[in-house]
C-alpha cells in the first residue's frame, strides 16, 4: 500500500463518529478511500450525517502522526518479520472475513514474510479457532495444548486470541508442532489481537508474540498505540471465528467471551465443537451448555477433522473412513494416590480420607506425581490429575 493509499484509509476509519457502517456507506457510494476525499462534506453528510462530515473534513493533527508512525512501522520490519496494511477488497484481504457481518475496513498484519505476499490471501483456507477460560484447569491447558499440536500437525492453522489460559495454551500447541515438523506450508497460528500491533497484551506474552510472528501471524483491526480497551476484545472475536472453518471451546464458564465467539461462528455458519468435562468445574459448565444447543462433542482431534473433512482442501481432506487412528496414549502409571484423585481437582483431606495414607506420606507423594507431570496443584489448596495425550 502506498503512502498516499494508506493516508487515506486511515482518515476515513479514524473519524471520530464514521465507524465501520458509515465508512462503508461512504465506499458504497464514492468508491475508493481517496475518491471519497474529492467529495465535498454536503455529500458525506447525506451518507453519515452532519457531525461526521465535519471530522471528515477537519481531521485533527493527531491522524498526521498517525499516518506517520503507520508507514514508519510498516517501513522498519525487520528481515524475518513481515508487516502489512490490508483493506477491504484488497486481492490480499481473506475472503472468509469478507461473508462476516460488519467485516473490518483494515487489518494490520505482523508475521512470517512468507505469509505476506502481495495479493496473496493471508489466512489459509483450513484454519480451526481454539478459545477457552482464561483461568482454565490444569487439564484444560493440556487438553487446549495437544489438542492445537494434533489438528495443526494434520494441516489446521490454529486461530486464537493471544489472552491469558487456553488461547495461549493453543498457540503453544500449534507452534510445538510447527518446531517439530519443520515444514511451513501455512501459517502455523494467527493471533487476533484487541490492541494496536505495537503493543503486546498481556505482556507477559511478549516472548509467545515475538514467537508466533516467525512461525505464524499476529492480526488487528486496531490502529498502532490502541491500548488493550476492554471493548476491543469481546468485538475482535468476531474475525477470530471469521477466518475459521470452525471453532472449538477447551473450557468455558457460563458468562464467557469464548461463548460469544463460539455464537459468532454459529452465526457465521461455522462448526462450533466443545469438549467436555468435569460436572462439578465452573470452567466447563459453558461447553456442556453449547453442546446441549447442538455443538459437536469432541473427545479427540479426529473428531473436529472428521467432521470438518469436507470443507479441507483436497489436499488435506482425508478419505471418508480413513481418518488416521488416534495416537496411542502413554498408559497411566498404576498408583494408589492417582486412583484416589480420580479427575476432579480434590483437597487433601478428602485424599486422606480415600487414601487410607496419612497427611505427610501423602503430600510427599504428590509432590512427586507434580514433578513428574501427573498432577497440578490448583489455587484453594486442591490437587487434579492431568491426562497427557
């Protein structure tokens, strides 16, 4: 895009009171950003109304520096990392996100160069969105974990939003399984981010960013210097399940934002699949609820790729009753202690009480079972087995 491309893009979608509708009312009519400007403001004002014509027509100084800094920082990618500006109707802009309601106008784009070819569609036509709790058990990071490493080594590209809990977990997962096979075919993950691409929210991601920017994508709608405002996050959700054939929720409570990307989907005639879990966790009362209102349940990731065979490229579609056999689980180790946690997180007393074991022989044995990866210990002094697939 050039600069003088881009200056007009970002005047028409960083007028305070157009917003996305407004903006393509004004697209509808005039064509073009820049053929929008050769208007005068009686004709804006019969699109969008009076108050927005005149931020139209007397941009403020800030969008200068707006409109700096954007082709500064699209300037200054390093060798390894690719950027770009997409806007809608570009050769190079997903044409999933272009069936979604209220589709973004731009959408800023950080990530391997390889995925960033002019006029090249950057999202993959096989992707699968995984979210979840962002306070997900022990055995829902796992669960998120192997099951993002499975779908992406079977040639799913694993969308998530880079949050805290199982979004992060996914895109771990996608990444393990990119490190492992070597082969780059297609992005290995995208994160859809609530904030400009000049920040990384929450920080602590900042490493997970840095990673999915050489192996995969980092995605916003949100101009650079966008802090991580709490209304960006739930509206972002809906590009999440937009580039996706499908979405899968690990681990959900009941008032959740996965719960609102997994409606977004339906809405968007995607699969929604949820796995189940536990009765007795809060975090998976929302997946039980979605898959009493019709959502797949899914045990293993033979069961999303099965169901999501006909919409893969033939390339990647698997013969209907080929689908490749489950990966053998490691068997369990036989332990009285694991056989007393069962897999709802416990407290100690209750172990006591099923163990037969006394207080000190027992915390001695569970503190071997977490090291060993069999155990998690949970906030509120409880322990939970995890299953490692």
């Amino acid at each position: 895009m050039e600069r003088a491309e881009l200056a007009a893009w970002l005047r028409l979608t960083a007028a305070p009171g157009v917003g996305n509708a407004g903006a393509r009312k004004l697209l509808s009519a005039f064509g073009l950003p820049q053929a929008v400007f050769e208007q005068g403001e009686a004709a804006w004002r019969d699109c969008v109304g009076a108050a927005a014509a005149r931020a139209l027509a007397q941009p403020g100084g800030e969008l200068e520096a707006l409109i700096e800094r954007t082709w500064q920082w699209l300037q200054s990618a390093a060798p390894q990392t690719g950027r770009a500006v997409v806007a809608l109707g570009d050769p190079a802009y997903p044409p999933a996100l272009t069936a979604i309601e209220d589709p973004p106008l731009l959408l800023y784009l950080m990530g391997a160069p390889q995925w960033l070819a002019p006029g090249v569609p950057f999202a993959p036509e096989a992707s699968l969105a995984v979210v979840g709790s962002r306070n997900p058990t022990a055995q829902g990071a796992e669960n998120a974990r192997q099951f993002a490493r499975a779908l992406h080594a079977s040639g799913l590209c694993i969308v998530s939003g880079l949050a805290r809990g199982v979004d992060a977990a996914a895109h771990e997962g996608a990444l393990a399984a990119a490190e492992a096979s070597g082969a780059a075919l297609a992005p290995s993950t995208i994160a859809v981010v609530g904030t400009g691409l000049d920040r990384v929210y929450p920080s602590a991601h900042r490493d997970l960013a840095h990673r999915i920017a050489r192996r995969g994508l980092l995605v916003s709608e949100y101009p650079l210097g966008t802090p991580p405002l709490p209304g960006n996050f739930p509206r972002r959700n809906r590009i999440i399940s937009g580039l996706s054939c499908g979405t899968l929720v690990v681990e959900a409570a009941l008032a959740s934002g996965s719960l609102v990307t997994a409606r977004l989907a339906a809405e968007q005639g995607r699969e929604v699949f949820a796995i189940p879990g536990s009765i007795h966790a809060p975090q998976s009362r929302g997946c039980h609820a979605l898959i009493r209102q019709g959502a797949k349940l899914v045990e293993t990731a033979q069961d999303v790729l099965e169901e999501l065979r006909p919409q893969l490229p033939l390339a990647q579609r698997p013969a209907a009753g080929e689908m490749p056999a489950p990966a053998p689980e490691e068997a369990p180790p036989r332990d009285e202690v694991l056989e007393a946690l069962g897999f709802d997180p416990v407290d100690l007393d209750t172990l006591v009480a099923r163990s037969g074991l006394d207080a000190a022989t027992l915390q001695a044995r569970l503190l071997e079972l977490e090291l060993d990866g069999h155990v998690a210990r949970l906030p509120g002094a409880l322990f939970q087995r995890v299953a490692r697939g």
